[in-house]
C-alpha cells in the first residue's frame, strides 16, 4: 500500500507512542481513582442529570444495537472505556465507521493499524468489566438471547469516503480504492458508509464529484457484496429535499444495473435520518432501511417523530452517531453507544403512542434488523 511520503519522519513513533500513552493514562486512572470513576459510574448508574439524579436506561426485552457510532472520534471517555460503558448499558452489537481518507494517515498508520486499535480498546474493555465484576456490576442479561454474543464479541467496522472527502477520493481514485479495499476485506467490517451526498452547511463541493465518489463506493459495496451505510443531508434553506432527491436517483440508477445483471440489490440505509414521513417513504418504498438517532429526542424533532412512526417495522434501526447528538435526557453531553437505550426507548414510546405498534415490537424489531441488515445471523 501507497502511503503520502511528506510525513515526519519520526510520524509512525509518534503515532504508536501517542496511542500507547493514552492507554497506559487509563490505567493509571483506573489505579487511583478505582473502576467506578473511570468508568464514570455514580451510585451504581451510568447516567445522571444535572442535579444528580439518575436516568434509567429503559428497560429492553431485547439488547440494544448502535449501528453508527464513532469510536475513534470521542474525547470524554477512551473507546475501551465507552464499550465498557455500553456493554454496562446493554448494547450486545456496534459498529463503528471508519473514514480512510479522513483517519490514514492522520490517526492511524494504515487500515491495518486502526483495526489493531479497536481490538486493543477491546481487550482494555475486557479488562475493565472484570474490574466491574469485582465491584457487583455487571451487564444485563435479556430472556431469550442467552446465545447472543456479549458486546465485545459484536464490535465492529464499516469504511467509507464521507462526502466532505469526494474531491480527494476522486483526485486519486486508485489510492483511495486501495485504502477502501484494505477495509472491506478486514474480517471485522460488515460494510461501507458513511458515503453519500451532502449540501449542509459545511459542504464546499458540487453535487458532481459528491456523485462520482458516491457511485464508485457504491461499485465497491456491490463487488464485496456489502450494505451501505448513507449519509444524506439536505441544504437547510431550501425545501427541495435535492440531496435526497440525488441520492435516491442514483441508487435508482444502480438497481437498473443490477436489475440488467440479474444480481440482488444492494441492501442501503439511509443513517440518522432527520427528515419528514414523505422523504423517507420514497426510500422505504424500495426497501431502504431507516437509522433514527439521539435528534427523534428533540422537542422541535416532531418530523422526525412522524417518520418514526411510520417507518415500516422489518427497516427500522437504532443508533448514536456518536459522540454527536446526544439524546434526551442527556442531550448536552457527548455522545456515546451507552446511550443508545435512550434512543431505543423514545422510538418505541413514539412508535406505541402515534400507531400502537408496541414497545416489545419495536425494541425486537431494532434487533432484528440489525442482525439482518449486516448479515450477523440471529442470535
């Protein structure tokens, strides 16, 4: 693998040395404040407001499933700290995207490295849910799912160019190919994303390169035969819905492909979807699924609410996208996968009081899913 040649010359040390401090920092934490307070844990809850009371997590017939939530991106907790947390707060699957041109070199040396980095976080995990043990914490164990793996057993990656990364993947499409492919052929990622069209406010590239990089992950997803994480976003002062209305044209375009070729479709979902009932069933219509984040919490979020709501029970899915948009009642904070029962919650309340689809329906369904939706098999 290609990798720029103007970096520093002592970059890789430091890189190593940087990442093996910031494990031997948790330790140390861990010695003199105890596993309680590096984890965060007051009274024996995860959670507490503002004047310290406790925010229950709701309670689940099924485990909790964070289908989008950055590891590599949080600062409040380490990433072995956070799946301690979520293991903690019932979360049995996540998957965590990694962006290659965003984070190779940046944050990790290659593919390979960043996969190395999780497996590490995930073994420090292990370590401190031993230490919780000890302390008469443990994770909660749901009827049923006795089979279900634990979460540490569940992590995993998905790999994709964002849309703010479109220029640079179509400047050198070879390399960012190679980098893509070092992913996808990782046993831990089970797809790609987040890829997709974006003109919100931070977005500085036309619709056309944004297309291009779009369509290319697209080929890569068919030719690993992988679901496809979406991220979507409209601009915020037109009402016209043109990123959706692009996107949905180009996965049209990609199923008159496949159609020709006589292959299945590709399985998509449109993540932390934060538009109305309308937008969304053009995509449910074409059995797209549908990511709801911390943002369906929201008091101005009842758009949000309604397409929850409607979003068809066998496409609906949970997630963070941490550590942004926590959800209420912890909306404020970073976010992180712990949280995702807040979330789970709020769509099943929603969900129960607009149609009567009840709680115990949706929380499975969310598991469900999940499982099916990146091919994990049913536990």
């Amino acid at each position: 693998m290609q990798l720029p040649n103007n970096l520093p010359d002592d970059f890789w040390e430091a890189s190593s040395a940087r990442l093996a401090e910031q494990r031997a920092a948790l330790w140390r934490m861990v010695k003199t404040q105890g596993i309680c307070a590096t984890l965060g844990i007051v009274g024996g809850a995860l959670f507490v407001d503002k004047k310290h009371r406790i925010c229950a997590i709701p309670t689940s017939p099924a485990p909790f499933v964070d289908t989008h939530g950055h590891l590599s991106c949080l600062r409040t907790h380490s990433a072995s700290v956070a799946l301690a947390r979520a293991a903690l707060a019932g979360v049995r699957v996540l998957v965590s995207p990694a962006d290659p041109l965003d984070e190779i070199p940046s944050k990790f040396a290659t593919p390979a490295a960043y996969v190395s980095w999780i497996d590490a976080q995930i073994e420090d995990a292990h370590k401190l849910l031993e230490l919780c043990a000890n302390e008469g914490l443990m994770p909660p164990t749901f009827a049923g799912y006795e089979s279900a793996p634990a979460l540490l057993d569940a992590v995993y990656v998905v790999a994709g160019v964002h849309p703010y990364g479109a220029a640079q993947y179509m400047h050198d499409k070879t390399q960012s190919r190679v980098l893509m492919q070092a992913f996808l052929t990782n046993p831990r990622c089970r797809g790609v994303g987040e890829i997709g069209i974006d003109f919100g406010p931070y977005n500085s590239l036309d619709a056309g390169v944004q297309a291009d990089a779009l369509l290319d992950q697209l080929m890569l997803a068919r030719a690993y035969e992988l679901p496809v994480e979406l991220h979507v976003r409209n601009d915020a002062q037109h009402q016209t819905k043109s990123a959706h209305n692009l996107v949905y044209e180009l996965l049209e375009q990609r199923a008159t492909q496949t159609r020709a070729q006589n292959v299945a479709p590709l399985r998509c979902e449109l993540h932390c979807f934060t538009e109305d009932a309308p937008t969304m069933q053009r995509f449910t219509d074409k059995g797209i699924y549908v990511a709801f984040g911390g943002a369906s919490s929201f008091a101005r979020s009842q758009k949000i609410r309604q397409a929850a709501a409607a979003c068809p029970e066998h496409l609906i899915l949970s997630e963070t996208d941490a550590p942004y948009m926590a959800p209420v009642p912890v909306r404020g904070r970073e976010c992180e996968s712990a949280m995702v029962g807040f979330t789970a919650g709020h769509l099943a309340r929603v969900r129960e009081e607009q149609t009567g689809i009840t709680k115990h329906s949706t929380y499975q369904a969310l598991w469900d899913n999940a499982h099916r939706f990146f091919a994990l098999g049913l536990a």
